[in-house]
C-alpha cells in the first residue's frame, strides 16, 4: 500500500500518476499540474481539492484521488451542453451528485493504484456523508437511484451486479 498523506487519504503524491491521468485522458479531460502551494483553480472546496473548469481537471499533487475522481465523473456526468460552462461548481442537483459519486467509486475501481475499497475509506475519512453511514454501505445498499441515473444517461451499459 502506498503512503498516505493528512487526513490519512491517498493523494497524487502517494502514486504514479500515469494511471489516473490516462484514465481521465480516456474521458476527454485535460490534466493540468498546479505547482505546490499555488490554488488550484475552480476548486470548489479549495485547498488541495481538484478543480474543474471545462474540461480541464487541475490537479497538484497533494490532491487526493478521490477528489480527483470526483471532479472527472462531475465531468461525465454533466451534460454536453452545459459542459464548456462548468466552473468550480458542476450545478447538477442531488441525484446528479449521488451518480458522480457512484461513479468515482466505479473509476477508482478500475485504478490499480488506488481501488474501490480504499476509496470508500477515504470518502469517509474526508467526511463524505451517506445515510447508511459509509461509502461502501451505501453503494452496495443504498444507491439504486444513483445506478438508474447512470444507466439512463447511458453511462453505464448495464446495471452493476457487484463491485
């Protein structure tokens, strides 16, 4: 397992980046690097957290993966013609939310450098909030609705047996 930084969350540091950069690159998104210490533009929590501004993702590398993901699938979830207007804020509502997260647990499932049974745990030490009480609960129990608003988009071909 590679080290992890504050909060105790896997950051773009810990790992190659290569992996997540491609997989992002396969989305349409463009990676740009902020230097250390520099904000990172159209972070909507600020700090070290991704931001998004179009289709770039801005990224520094004590960003942590699961906020990168989460910034990509607002990216793919977003409809195309509200895309080129994303900045900071992707404006989606809440069942656009739950499928962005649902989303960014499939992605970081395809991440050998990361997986979906870390992000969940690193959802929740961030403080994601789930009615079931953790990350992994609520994908396996609790997220239908945010599966059906995938599948119905067509970003997921077919529904999700397990993870």
């Amino acid at each position: 397992m590679a080290a992890v930084g504050e909060r105790g969350v896997l950051r773009l540091r810990d790992v190659d980046p290569a992996e997540l950069l491609a997989l992002l690159a396969d989305y349409g998104l463009r990676s740009v690097r902020v230097a250390d210490g520099e904000p990172i533009p159209g972070s909507f929590w600020g700090g070290e957290e991704a931001g998004l501004i179009g289709g770039c993702i801005y990224l520094r590398a004590d960003t942590p993966l699961h906020s990168a993901l989460h910034e990509a699938s607002h990216w793919i979830c977003t409809p195309p013609e509200r895309r080129a207007a994303l900045h900071t804020d992707a404006l989606g509502g809440q069942a656009e939310e739950n499928a962005t997260c649902y989303l960014q647990l499939l992605l970081a499932a395809r991440l050998r450098c990361f997986g979906f049974a870390r992000a969940c745990a690193d959802m929740d030490a961030w403080g994601y909030s789930f009615r079931l009480g953790s990350a992994a609960r609520w994908f396996a129990a609790d997220a239908d609705d945010a599966r059906q608003w995938l599948v119905e988009r067509g970003l997921l071909e077919m529904p999700l047996v397990s993870a």
